[in-house]
C-alpha cells in the first residue's frame, strides 16, 4: 500500500519544501544547499515545531533552498494540517 | 479621520522571498495577500506563511496588513482565525458589497479579539469596494462601524469587470466610481485609497494616473510593484509650491489676527476658511509623513 505524503512550500529561493508522511515514529531528512551551515538549524526548527506541536508519528523530509526559521516552520505547520485534514498530494 | 497611508504594497502571500523583500519597499503600509496573488491550492500555505511571517518576521516602521478572501469564499473565516490573532494594523475585505459583509467580518474580528484577550477594535478593517453594487453602497459601507475602518479602498479591476467597461490608461472607466467612492470616504470621515496601477513598466501613465487620483481625493493607493512605489508615493506627497502656498496661507491668518482684521487676501485673491482648512490639511500630511520617516 503506497503511503500518502502531505506537501507544502515551493521550490523557490528563500523557501522550501516539506513533505510529511505518516510513520510509527519521527524521522527528519534534510537535504539543503546550506547544510554544513544551517543544517543544525533547520532541524532545531523542525524538531521545535513538531515537539510543539506534540507530533511522534511523521517522516519530515526538508528540501531547503535557502528559507529562513518562520518560512520553515510556516510550511512544516502547514503540511501538518494537510495530514490531519488527510488533505495528501 | 482615518490614518492617512500613501502607498500600500501588495506582496503575495505564498511568496518568501517577496517577503523577505518588505523591510526595504519605502512604503507606509505592507498588505500581505492571500486572496487573488495566491491559487486556490496553495491558500492554506498561504495562511500559515503570513501567520507566521506577521509573530517572526520584523517589517520596522511600517503598517502591516492583510488581505483576506472575500466572504463568498470558503476561506475568509479560516482566514480571520489564523490572522486576526497576529494584530495586524487592519485587515483588507475585498468585493465588499453592503454593510452587511462589513458586520460579518467586524463581527468574527471581534469574537476572535475578546478570546485572545486583544482589546476590542485592535484590528482594523479596510473595505474595497470593486463590485458596481459595492459602488452603489459606499457610502452605506463607510458608515458602518466607522469607528473600525482604516480606510475605503477601490480595486479597478474586477470593477471594470462587472460593468463591461474596456480599461484604458486614461481611467474613464472609472472615473465615476473613483468620484462616487472618494465622495463615500470623506463624507463618513474616512481615508480613500485608491485602487493599483497594474501596467508596472508604465511610469509615464503611473505618473498621470496618480496625478489624477490625488487631484480626485485620493490620499494614496495600492502598489503591485516595488518599483512603483518611490515615484507613486512622491505624487500623493504635496509639492514644494504647495506647501509654500500652505504656509503663506497660515502666516497671513496669524498676521490678520495679530491686526485684529477679519477677512484678508493673498496674492491678490481671498483667503477664506476652506482655502485654510486645505492648507493645515496640506502642512499636516507634511508632518506626518516627516514622523513616518522619522521613526523609519
């Protein structure tokens, strides 16, 4: 059974995309042009926003082109409620 | 009377890096867009995006704004929820109607700033009027709940649309709705704001077409480019002859009351209380505008 994903954002700079998928645990990929920088970062905001947010079943996969804390969280929140509306690409 | 706001810059609402760029547009007002900028399936991302850019994003000396999905949407009140919290100076109602969409609106604003705890008539709300019944019913609509509206505003566009006018860099079209709204605003003790110039390349009929909207009474209007906004901005500011007319209108009460003289003249022409009524209009836009930079 193929697995739904939940996406949201844009490949453009200064975004990113998220994609969700449901998982018996949380798991965070990032993959970012600026990763040996703000790899560190970028997960925090993931790994803040899920906590917050008292999320422990999701696969994150983080496609950065460069977005900033707010524009991450922004899309990570919004992929979420894609989930819980059951609302999949 | 409403605040005086000159130049309104739209950014669409699903864009970052367009956000990104709001800090350094030279306007008094920042609308962020979640309703024609932004498809139908990106307005959830839309929303989120702008609830979270209005608690992180810093935009220093600037108005921020937002403009929602008209009520014949399924959005608006999702819309309202996300937003209304975040305290935006005002929110923007486009295809507003009747009097009736505004309570609506006002209505929900008010249930969602009593249950956070934000004083009550904390979010203001801007009308635009771009529907020929909207134009019909201005002046019903700003003068419901005056006391909430930042300002009435006009969006061409869809107006040219519903009256099956052709536009044209002359605005004729418009002409009458420009007037009818202007008339509507002034006459409820609120600020018109005038609708976009969408031909972005065209600075020779931007230029006309701002003269004519500040010669109409328009204290300014949207922006969709950033590259409108210096020149756009500079023609709803008064100018150097104005503001020296302005002065020596001032100074010539002041030296009549100083002689005790009742009526005076001026450059050979009678200076009478609406002419000194526009000065003190003039010399106060000056005033507030210089505080605006100031605090930029």
């Amino acid at each position: 059974m193929q697995v739904k994903a939940f996406v949201s954002g844009t490949l453009e700079s200064g975004d990113v995309i998220i994609t969700l998928k449901t998982s018996d645990h949380v798991s965070v990929t990032i993959q970012s042009a600026v990763q040996s920088l703000y790899g560190d970062l970028i997960r925090k905001t993931v790994d803040d926003t899920l906590a917050e947010n008292k999320v422990r079943n999701v696969e994150v996969f983080v496609n950065d082109n460069g977005a900033r804390d707010f524009v991450i969280r922004a899309r990570l929140l919004a992929a979420l409620e894609k989930k819980r509306r059951g609302d999949s690409e | 009377m409403s605040k005086i706001r000159r130049i309104l810059m739209f950014i669409p609402g699903n864009s970052p890096a367009m956000i990104n760029n709001a800090p350094i547009i030279d306007a008094d007002t920042i609308v962020f867009d979640l309703e024609d900028s932004v498809a139908l399936e990106d307005k959830a991302d839309a929303r989120f995006l702008v609830k979270e850019t209005l608690l992180h994003f810093e935009v220093p000396g600037k108005d921020v704004a937002v403009r929602i999905n008209g009520i014949s949407t399924d959005f608006w009140m999702e819309d309202l929820r996300a937003i209304v919290p975040c305290r935006p100076a005002f929110i923007q109602l486009p295809k507003t109607e009747r009097g009736e969409d505004l309570l609506k609106v006002i209505d929900l604003i008010e249930k969602i700033e009593k249950k956070e705890g934000i004083p009550v008539g904390t979010v203001q709300v801007c009308p635009i009027i771009e529907t020929a019944l909207g134009i019909e019913n201005a002046f019903q609509i700003a003068m419901t709940k005056t006391e909430r509206l930042a300002a009435l505003a006009l969006g061409a566009e869809d107006l040219i649309a519903d009256i099956s006018g052709i536009r044209s860099n002359e605005s004729l079209e418009i002409m009458y709705a420009r007037q009818r709204l202007v008339n509507a605003a002034r006459a409820a003790g609120i600020s018109p704001s005038d609708t976009a110039f969408i031909n972005v390349d065209d600075d020779e009929w931007l230029v006309k077409d701002c003269k004519l909207s500040r010669s109409l009474g328009f204290d300014g209007r949207a922006i969709i480019s950033p590259r409108q906004v210096k020149l756009a901005r500079s023609m709803y500011l008064p100018s150097k002859k104005e503001i020296d007319y302005a002065k020596a209108v001032i100074d010539a009460i002041h030296d009549a009351k100083r002689r005790g003289r009742g009526a005076i003249t001026l450059n050979g022409k009678m200076v009478d209380e609406p002419i000194v009524k526009r000065a003190r209009a003039v010399l106060q836009s000056i005033e507030e505008s210089e505080r605006m930079v100031q605090d930029e």
